[in-house]
C-alpha cells in the first residue's frame, strides 16, 4: 500500500514551505516536492530585501506582517533591520517619490521624508547629489541563500517530509484525489497545492488550468568584501536598485534590471547590457563602490500575472487544489502568505483576504 | 559598433594559439584573447619584462616557436585581457574583455573556448599557511619570473609536475629540501608503456630524477605531506606514507622547509563551457568534471567549439592538435569549401592524447587521500571553512553543491569555488556514500574573473543611464 | 658534486631597479616584475589576514584565480601576482 499524503505540495520555495509548516501546526500529513533543492528557486537566489518602500499599497497590510514573520525567524535566515532609504536624484524622480511614498505611509508603513543633512549624517559614503529621499525604519534583509537549509531544518523539526530532486512530471486526478507522477515515484494525495514558482503555467496546464503566469528574470549581484560603506538598505526612487552591505562586507546590489531566458530552459542568464547600467546606478548612488569588485552575478526567475496581484486561493475549477504564487515582493511577504494559505487549506478563515486565481486578469 | 571578427579564441595556449593560426590560415578573420601578456599559455608562459636575459629552456623554445608564428600569421593576439562575460546576441558571440581597466566588447560569428586548465591542490592541514603554493603556480613564477618558491622548498604532489618543478628550483638556484610524492615508482613503470613514444620527455624526466638522486635528495615515494606548520610562514612539513589508496598511514616524518609547493593533478577549466550551456560530465581519467566536446571540437550549441585542456586533461601536445582540428572546424563552419576531415591529424591527436592520460591518471587523487583534510582542516580558502563546517552543513540536509554552497558560503568568495568545489563535492559523495560522478558542480555565475565595478561602467552621466519604467505601484 | 641540472642563477640578467612601498616598508623591485614577486624575493609572503579565522594568507596559485595574494592600490583591492609593481607604486597589505 502506498501512502496517501493529505496534501502534496509542487515547489519547495518560500511559498510552498512556508504553507507546509502552518499545516504542521494543525497535524495536516504534506509532503513537499522539488525538483532542485529546497530553495534553489526564486527563494533562494533573491535579492533579500525586506522593504516596505518597495512594496504594493494594496500589499502592504501583507508586507506588515510579513516583516514580523522575518523578526521572529532572526538570526536563523541572517535577519538585520537596518532601516532604508530611497533616494531620489532628479525632479521627476523626487516627484515619483513623494507621490509613491506617501501612499504606502497612509497604507501603514512608517515611512517619512527626511532632509539631505539627516540622510548624510546617517549615511556619509552616499553621494552628494540626492534631491530626496524617505526612509522606513522598519526595513532590512535577510540573506536568501539560507532559505533553504532553514527550510530543510524547520521541515524536519516539524515532521513534514521533503523530496528533493524531485520533479513533478504530471498530475492526474483520480477518485481519492491525486496522482503525482514524479522522478522519484508516484506519490499520492487527497489535495495539492502547486507552489511552483515561475514554473507554475506546465503544472496547473497539467490539470486543465490555464494561469497566465509569466516571469521576469531579475538579475543580482554581489561584491567582493568592502569596508563598511553603508550600514542600511538603499533603493531607488524607480525601485530599480537595492542595496545592502552584509555582515561580512560584502555589497549586494539587486533592483530586478532584466537579464535573459524563460524558466523551462532552467537557468536564465545575465547580460551586460543591463548589469552594467545596474551597477552604475548603484556607483552613482554609493561613489565608494567603484572601488569594488563585482565577484558575482545572477538572475532568478520571478513570476507574475497581468494584474501583478498573487495568485492565492483555490484552483478554478478543481476541488481540493489550490495555488499560491506570483506574489510582488514574495520573499518578504511570502512567509506571512504561508501562514495564509495554510488557514484557508485548512478551512479556516484567513486573517487576511487571498487573492482568487480564477478572478479576470487586467493588465498593468 | 563593435568591432567583430570571424573567429573569437579564448585563451593563447598551446590549443588556442593552433586554432588561432589555422582559422585564420584558412582566410577567416580571427582574433585570440588571452589574460596573459603574451602567448604561450600555461607550458609556455613567457618571461616578464622585469627578465632581460637567461639561459633558454625547451618550454622558452617552444614558446617563441609559437610566439613567433602568431606573429607572422593573419592573428590579431589581444593581451592582458581578461575575458568576464560571453553572450549570444542574435548570430553572434559577444565576448567582454576587461583591458587597460575597461571593460570592452568584440563580436564573433564563432567562438573557440581554450581557456586551459586549472590545478586540484589537496587540502591538507596548515596549507593555508603563506609560502605554500600551487605545483602548477610554482611554474608560473618560475617561468615568468625566474623566481623560486623560496629558498628551501619542499616539492610534492602527483605526477610529472613534482620533477618538473623541483628540477626548476634547481635550476634557478634553489634548494629542494624534498620531493613528496603518493605515487610510487612502481605506478610509474606502469605508466611507462604509453609515454614511449614521447622519448624526449622521458629522457628529460630521467634527468631530472637522476640528478635529485645525485644530489642525495630525498625522494619520498608513496608518501603525502600530512601537515604543514608555521607561524605566518611555513617553517616544516610533516610527511607520512600513504597506503595503495593513499590513506596516510604510520608516522609522520618532520622536514625542515620555508616553503612548499604542492599539487594534485590538473581540471578542465569549463567555467566558460558551463556558463554558455555546455553540459559537463564526470570523466576521471580526464581530471573529472569535463564539457561534452568531440575530438574536432565540435560542440553541441552551433558556432562553439572547445579544444585543449579546457575539454579535458590531455596534456600539452594533444592541446596543440586538438588546437588545430578545432581551428578547422571552426573555419569549415565559417566557410563550407574548407576541408576539415584531416585524419592525420586526427590520429596523432589520438596518440598524444593517450599520453597525456597517463599522465592525469598518475597525477589524480586516490580516494583515501581525503583522509588527510582533518575536521580543522581549511576546504574553502575564501570564507575560511573548515570541513566539519561543510560536514554540518550536509548535516543539516544539504546534498548538493548547490546547497551546501547556499547554505554555508563555500564557494562563494572571490574566486568563485576554483579551489573548493571539487573537494565539496568528495566530501558530499563520500557522506552520501554516492560516487563523485553523481554529485555534480555548483551552477557556474559570471563574473568569469573578478571584475571592478567602475571598470564595468566606465565614465558615464547619470542622466544617460537607461532607467526602466518603475514597477506598478 | 655532478649536477646534472645546472645552476643557472647567476646567468640572469633583470631590469633596473625601482622601489615601490608596501606598507611602511620601501621594497626594491625589477622594472616589469609584479608586486608579488617583489615581495617574495624580500622576504614577505604574508599578505593578508583570512577572512572570519583571521589567520595569515599569502600567494596560492600565483596566475590571477585564487585571491589569496590581493592587496590595495589606491584603494582597490588587485592580484599582487598580476599587477605590475611601478616606481613609487603605495601598497597596502590586507593584514590587521
Ligand atoms: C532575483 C530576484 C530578486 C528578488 N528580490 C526580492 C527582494 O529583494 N525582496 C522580496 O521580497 N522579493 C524578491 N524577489 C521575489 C521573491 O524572491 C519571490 O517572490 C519568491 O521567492 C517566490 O517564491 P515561490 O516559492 O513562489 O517561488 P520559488 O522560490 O521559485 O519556488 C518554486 C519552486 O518550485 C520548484 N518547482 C517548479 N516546478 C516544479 C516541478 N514541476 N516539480 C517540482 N518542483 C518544481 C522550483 O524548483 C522552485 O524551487 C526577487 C525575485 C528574484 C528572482
Ligand atoms: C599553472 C599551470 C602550469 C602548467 N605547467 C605545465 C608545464 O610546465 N609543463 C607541462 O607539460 N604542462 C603544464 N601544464 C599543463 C598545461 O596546461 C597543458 O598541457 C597545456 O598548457 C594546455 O594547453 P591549453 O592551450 O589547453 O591551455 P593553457 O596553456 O592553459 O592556455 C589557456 C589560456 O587561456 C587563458 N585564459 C583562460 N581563461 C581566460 C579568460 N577568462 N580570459 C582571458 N584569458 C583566459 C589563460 O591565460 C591561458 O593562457 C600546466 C598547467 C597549469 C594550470
Ligand atoms: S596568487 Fe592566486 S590570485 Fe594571485
């Protein structure tokens, strides 16, 4: 007799993990599947950011409680509040800022305006030309290279089996639920939920589903160890940088500038044409880095639909499956929607409203 | 606009350099970058500038031989470039090279990878230690520089390297304290078989074990360095003997060195081959992890090809041949009249390269010499981790490189996982009781090399940054 | 004593001298050598402190992959086995 799970769960990301410890908490019997390791997706090769200025204002109730869900984690995923700040260096971006920042502050998120003097006597090694700037105390990071062995960790401690190396090859349903044809077997479950990232568009096509999910290739890069040159995160009024010196000293420089390929090919590649400008922005802004040297680059794959809105909820049209997926600014609020998720898989009221897969998408 | 070419060869080496001569030999426009000042590669590296004149040496030969022909020949030879990036725009490779500080560009409709090899040093307590250096670095400086190591210098490793490079210390005036090697005598002998056609480097490599004989220094056979000790510089070694697997067994014997040079076989550098989408395999009489390339150097994505030991430890002389194969197949995909099948060349491909595999095979690791990386022992020099380190990560679930490089940092200094990812890999293999061919490398990232940010920038006005659309709010 | 591998030091020839600083101390170099090869042949192979154990590093692979030799010039961090040393070059170990 081969064993029924009660809930198989495609995609060890953020997402997919962070609803299988809730249902742990409630004894739910999940297994989670990944085709790489746990957190070898967007999870893991993220830029880190846990920035309420970057945020959705429709998102922002979420990012909230996202940002505690970090604070309790802590040291374990390289948690730091640092603070940040967003800097505008133009008229138009100046605007783009007051205008951007004041509505996530009257969505919750403590975030103020500050003068050059107060932005210099915090960060001295910024440049010199800042027109504007805001700045969130409740920001910071967490280092995303360490998703996966808390996973792996907190999985284990909670009695929640993993596979990893293993891909889901096809989804059937049958009376008693699903059948998951995978690398390393067929494994069986009353319900499923795919969390698989930007590779979600096969999988939910597997059960008749059509999700329109796309990605975006964000590109990251890190330097080798600087003198402390900043001690909170950086971003841009565009959203196009974020910056942060680590412990260690080294400069991680993200702002999701595009690199090249599609999640089916695997891995997707970065390209100078937009790491170069990447990296001079983030020297305009912090001077002193032209002194670095980059000693590595990469692109993960992040996913969205049209609205640009998460995908969280009940699959259209298939009892007992479920989605979760596509969220902005996921690693942040990623482990918070878990937590989400799991309510809802469970039948119980989330405390926050999801965000229905089967509603119309409209383009942004 | 870029300037663009028929031909793009990374690396000036043996292969590179052949390719380069008969791309371009056969009319196509070729341009070879090379990190290097001048051409050469790894054999042979030519003298600085800071050398006005020494006594010749076959590698310095052989190197102005080719040097020379570079010279006479349609090449374009870029020199002190490091090459960081390579991509794929529409039908045209886009190589970015850092030269002079800058970062620049050229275009080439086909691309040669022969970017050489890199050395396996096994990790070893106390080789963290300054004066330690790599067998195969060792040469570097002795060929460019004329310098020793030190003044006593204690040489091990595997292979013909150890005799190599303890013949330059003499040579170049200094001491050689000892010659430490696992391999024995009687490896060697069956070794002999299929270096006999190579009567020049046998007859070279008599010479210089006889003269170590002569000399009275002592030859260490079947035996590893199991510690190197010192303060901030090496001052002894402690050597045992290892067993046919090369677990060190017995005690250990204590020599006296200020410096040591060691060295445990050569890899394919495939970071190129990877990064460009290049499947490798486990081939360990190859040196391990090599890119799937045919003899001609043909590759499965069209317009790339790989030669030398960049697709697989064979050694100089098949490097060259397989230089110039790879040269014609590139030009035959460039210009279709050309006659690439050539099985002279071919075949004698073939024989070199059974040489050269003799030689990785004396110069690869046995299993039991990872006995000799202690838990304390340093694995990954750039974030200073130690093996229980690695040990605990695996410990806590993480059963590939990738992981255990996310999860502990190995591999994610500066130089990007050249000297640690092959000995993470052992240690996974041998925790998961997996064979090594299962546990493959971590996924390559670019920068290929280091690369400084303003370099990569250059001059540039703010207001010229292309800045895309801010994300919906 | 036979040797059949000559000694042949003392046949060669190297360029002028120049003199370049590393930290407080003046080191006297060849014209056309690197830093690194500079500092060997005076004595110095400790460069740098490690990383997290803080324990002394010098040159490893000696051909520009390790990163073990770096050392500052005018505030940024190059390979002292790749980087030519210059009259009045100022270098700075990564030592503590
Ligand atoms: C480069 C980059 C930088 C980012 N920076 C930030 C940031 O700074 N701050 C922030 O808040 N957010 C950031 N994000 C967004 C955030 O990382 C993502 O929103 C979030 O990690 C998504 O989590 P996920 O679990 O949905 O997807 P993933 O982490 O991608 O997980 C999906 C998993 O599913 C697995 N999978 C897919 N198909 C299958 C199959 N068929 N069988 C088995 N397994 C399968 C994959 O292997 C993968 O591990 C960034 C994203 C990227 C790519
Ligand atoms: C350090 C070292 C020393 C060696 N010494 C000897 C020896 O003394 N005798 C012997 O028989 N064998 C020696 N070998 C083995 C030797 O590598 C080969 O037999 C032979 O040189 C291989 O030729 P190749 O053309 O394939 O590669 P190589 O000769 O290694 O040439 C590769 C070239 O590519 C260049 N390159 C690589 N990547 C880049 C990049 N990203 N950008 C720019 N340039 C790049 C390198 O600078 C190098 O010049 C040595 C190997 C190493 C690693
Ligand atoms: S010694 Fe390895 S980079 Fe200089």
């Amino acid at each position: 007799m081969t064993k029924t799970y009660d809930l198989a769960i495609v995609g060890g990301g953020i997402m997919g993990c962070s609803t299988a410890l809730r249902l742990a908490e409630d004894g739910m019997k999940t297994i989670v599947l990944d085709q790489g390791d746990l957190g070898q997706g967007a999870s893991g090769v993220n830029a880190g950011t846990l920035s309420l200025q970057i945020k959705r204002v429709k998102l922002m109730p979420y990012a909230l409680k996202g940002h505690s869900e970090w604070e309790a984690m802590g040291e374990a995923v390289g948690f730091k509040k640092t603070g940040g700040f967003t800097l505008a260096f133009t008229e138009h971006e100046a605007e783009l800022l007051y205008e951007r920042q004041a509505l996530k502050a009257d969505a919750g998120a403590p975030i103020t305006f500050v003068s050059n003097n107060a932005l210099r006597a915090a960060e001295q090694n910024l440049s010199h030309k800042v027109l504007a700037a805001s700045y969130c105390p409740e920001d910071g990071y967490a280092n995303s290279s360490l998703t996966g062995q808390y996973y792996r960790i907190r999985l284990k401690e909670n009695e929640v089996q993993f596979r990893e190396k293993c891909n889901v090859k096809l989804i059937t349903r049958n009376s008693s639920g699903f059948n998951l044809t995978t690398s390393c077997g067929t494994v069986h479950a009353t319900r499923l939920l795919l969390a698989a990232g930007a590779w979600l568009k096969p999988i939910a096509a597997d059960l008749g589903v059509d999700l329109p999910v796309r990605a975006r290739v964000n590109t990251v890069s890190v330097t080798e160890r600087m003198p402390p040159l900043i001690s909170s995160i950086v971003g841009h009024a565009t959203g196009l940088l974020t910056m942060k010196q680590k412990s260690n000293g080294a400069i991680l420089i993200g702002g999701g500038w595009q690199g090249q390929g599609v999640p089916q090919d695997g891995r997707g590649n970065v390209t100078a044409k937009t790491l170069i400008p990447n990296l001079s922005l983030a020297q305009h802004v912090l001077p002193e880095l032209s002194n670095a040297r980059v000693t590595r680059s990469w692109v993960g794959f992040e996913a969205n639909v049209p609205d640009f809105y998460p995908l969280a909820g009940a699959l259209p049209g298939i009892e007992n499956a479920f989605v979760l997926g596509c969220v902005r600014g996921g690693y942040t609020i990623g482990p918070y929607m878990g937590r989400l998720m799991g309510d809802y898989i469970l039948g119980q009221e989330p405390e926050l409203p999801l965000f229905d897969p089967g509603r119309e998408f409209s383009e942004v | 606009m870029i300037k663009t070419c028929d031909v793009a060869i990374i690396g000036a080496g043996p292969a590179g350099a052949n390719a380069g001569i008969m791309a371009a030999s056969q009319g196509c426009h070729t341009i070879i970058i090379d990190e290097q000042a001048m051409p050469g590669g790894q054999i042979w590296r030519a003298k600085s500038e800071a050398i006005k004149s020494a006594p010749m040496t076959p590698e310095i030969i052989d190197g102005d031989k080719l040097r020379v022909s570079i010279a006479e020949s349609n090449l374009t030879h870029i020199a002190n470039a490091k090459v960081w990036q390579i991509e794929r725009e529409l039908d045209e490779w886009v190589l970015h090279f850092i030269i002079n500080g800058r970062s620049e560009k050229i275009g080439a409709k086909v691309l040669i990878l022969a970017t050489g090899a890199r050395e396996y040093v096994q990790p070893t307590p106390g080789w963290t230690l300054p004066g330690v250096i790599g067998l195969a670095g060792a040469t570097a400086l002795m060929k460019r520089d004329l310098l020793t190591p030190g003044k006593r210098t204690v040489v091990s490793g595997t292979g013909p390297l150890v005799f190599f490079v303890a013949s330059e210390i003499r040579r170049l005036g200094g001491e050689v304290a000892a010659i430490v090697t696992p391999n024995s005598r009687a490896d060697w002998l069956r070794a002999l078989p299929s270096m006999s056609y190579r009567t020049d480097l046998l007859r070279r490599g008599f010479v210089w074990v006889a003269d170590l004989l002569l000399a009275g220094i002592p030859i260490f056979w079947r035996h590893a360095i199991k510690q190197i000790d010192g303060e901030t510089k090496v001052h002894s070694v402690k050597v045992s003997k290892v067993s046919s697997d090369w677990s060190p067994k017995g005690p250990a014997r204590l020599i006296e060195a200020d410096s040591v040079c060691t060295g445990h076989g050569l890899q394919a550098a495939s970071d190129a081959s990877q990064l460009l989408g290049i499947d490798v395999k486990y081939q360990l009489e190859l040196g391990g992890w090599v890119p799937e390339v045919e003899e001609d150097g043909i590759t499965k994505i069209n317009g790339l090809f790989i030669c030398g030991d960049g697709a697989g430890i064979r050694g100089a002389a098949a490097a060259e041949i397989q230089g110039k194969l790879a040269g014609l197949s590139a030009a035959k995909s460039i210009r279709p009249e050309v006659n690439s099948s050539n099985s002279t060349l071919l075949n004698s491909y073939r024989r070199a390269s059974r040489f050269g595999m003799a030689m990785t095979r004396l110069s690869i690791p046995r299993k039991g010499f990872q006995k000799l990386i202690t838990q304390e022992t340093i694995v990954c020099r750039c974030e200073s981790l130690r093996r229980c380190d690695i040990e605990n990560e695996i410990e806590t679930g993480a059963a590939t490189t990738n992981a255990v490089k996310s999860g502990s940092r190995a591999g994610m200094g500066p130089c990007g996982g050249k000297y640690c990812q092959s000995t993470i890999a052992k240690i996974i293999a041998d925790r998961e009781n997996q064979s090594e061919e299962k546990i493959a490398p971590p996924t390559p990232r670019p920068p290929l090399r280091p690369v400084s940010a303003s370099a990569l920038s250059g001059e540039f006005e703010y207001t010229d940054l292309q800045i895309p659309k801010p994300a919906p709010l | 004593m036979i040797r059949l591998i000559p000694n042949s030091a003392n046949q060669i020839k190297r360029a002028e001298e120049i003199c370049f600083k590393f930290d407080d101390q003046l080191i006297k170099a060849h014209k056309g050598e690197t830093i690194l090869v500079a500092l060997m042949k005076n004595g110095i192979h400790h460069l740098r402190d490690a990383p997290t154990d803080g324990k002394p590093r010098g040159a490893f692979c000696c051909m520009g992959l390790c990163q073990e030799c770096v050392v500052a010039v005018g505030g940024k961090l190059v390979e002292s086995c790749e980087t030519i040393a210059t009259d009045g070059l100022i270098v700075q170990s990564l030592r503590h």
